[in-house]
C-alpha cells in the first residue's frame, strides 16, 4: 500500500486520539491473551469475586502474577511504544487509550497525563479496602512470607490487596470512560493499534470516534469489527510500520 496518504493525513492532524492493545507489546516479548498460546490457555482467570471471597482462589491468583509480572516488568519498549512517545513530545498526542497493564508506553516516552490505563495496570497493587496504592515489586516481594496473601500494611485496615487491574467481574473506571469518550469525540484522527476490538466498552470508543465523523486508522494484524469504518486499514509489525508513518 501507499503510504503517503496515510503519512499526509497523520502530518495535518494535530490532536490524534491512540487506542492500543496487546497488539502493540508482543514484539517486546510480551504474549497476549486471546492468541492460541496465549494466557488465558495457561492460566485459568479469577474474578473479583473469587479475589474477595476465595483465599484458595486468591493465593492462586498471587501466584499466577509472581510469575507474570516479572517478565513484564523486564520488557523494554519497541519501537512502536516510542514513536508514540515521540509523538506525545511533539505535542500531537491528544490522548493515549490502552488496554494493556504493562506499563511499556509510560517507558516508551508517553507522558502520565497523556495515558488512560483504562485496564488498569500491573506496576501497582491496590487495597480493596481503603484504595491505598503499593508498588508491585514490594507486594511480591513478600508474598512467601504472607502465604501468597498479602494484606494492607496500615494497621487500621488490614484490607485484601490485587494488582491494580481490572479483574473479570469488575468494572472499569468510570472516569477513565469519561475521558476516553471526550479524547474520541474531540481528535481529528483517531488510531486503533494492536487491538482485536472485541473487548467491550473499549472497543465502542471507535465508534464514538466515526460518529463524530473523525477519520480512522486501524492497525491489526487480524480483522476486526470494526475494519469497515476504517479509512485505512493496514496488517503490518507495529514496530515497523508506526515510525515509517508517524513521521
């Protein structure tokens, strides 16, 4: 395919809108969940409510994530996470929309207030309790000796702790929902970038973006559902194709 019409359209946009998924972090090694091979192949998936009621399930879902995360927490970047980190820097990022809870585009260069983690994301753990933030690293680190069921520290609480990401059974954020719609109502380009765009209600944000008549790129190596209101609709390696045509 051409590219320079796709390159002209990213050249004249000023307030581009990003969704990505795990799509985007598989050439940094990390596997995503739906692929044969993938996670969910591996691992059996705990709800919330297993997590709050369970504690066999939970000490499983512990251990699951000492397993997991630290790989994740090794990945470095690919080029693809870094050409967007350059684009937030020249100022054309409006909004950065991700599924994935790994942490990689806050180390490609994307700015905080530039990232909606709208899954939540694995380089923290969260009270259940009284919300209260911990870094990962430090949870697992004392996992053993907790019996893979560690607890809030202040001595008031004493709450169940979880990665703080979006579990099977919980919500998302209602704030981040918010924000997403307003970054797809609100750009003049809107890119979808390694996401199946099946997950619900993040892939409907697509259509809030066509619904506003902004334009579309969509960049999969799979079909989605979504290819149709795509202006351009490409299947290439991200890593390769995003810093041909972001600048």
């Amino acid at each position: 395919m051409d590219l320079s019409k796709i390159k002209d359209l990213i050249r004249k946009s000023n307030k581009i809108t990003i969704l990505t998924g795990a799509g985007i972090s598989t050439e940094s090694g990390i596997a995503d969940y739906r692929s044969p091979g993938g996670v969910w192949e591996q691992y059996k998936y705990v709800t919330l409510q297993e997590i709050m009621h369970d504690t066999e399930k939970r000490k499983y879902y512990w251990r699951y994530k000492k397993e997991t995360i630290p790989s994740m927490s090794n990945a470095e970047p690919n080029a693809a996470h870094k050409a967007i980190g350059k684009l937030d820097n020249e100022g054309k990022l409006y909004y950065l929309l991700t599924q994935n809870i790994d942490g990689l585009h806050e180390k490609g260069g994307v700015s905080g207030e530039r990232i909606i983690n709208l899954h939540g994301t694995n380089l923290e753990a969260i009270c259940l309790s009284c919300k209260t933030i911990y870094d990962i690293n430090t949870t697992l680190a004392r996992l053993e000796e907790c019996d893979y069921d560690p607890r809030c520290e202040k001595k008031e609480c004493g709450g169940i702790l979880k990665p703080n990401t979006v579990s099977f059974g919980q919500n998302l954020n209602p704030l981040y929902l918010e924000t997403a719609e307003k970054a797809s109502k609100e750009c003049d380009l809107f890119m979808a970038l390694g996401s199946s765009l099946v997950v619900h209600p993040v892939c409907s944000f697509v259509e809030v973006a066509h619904r506003y008549s902004k334009p579309i790129i969509i960049i999969n190596r799979d079909p989605t559902p979504y290819d149709h209101l795509a202006r351009y609709k490409l299947t290439d390696s991200l890593a390769e194709i995003l810093p041909k045509i972001l600048f």
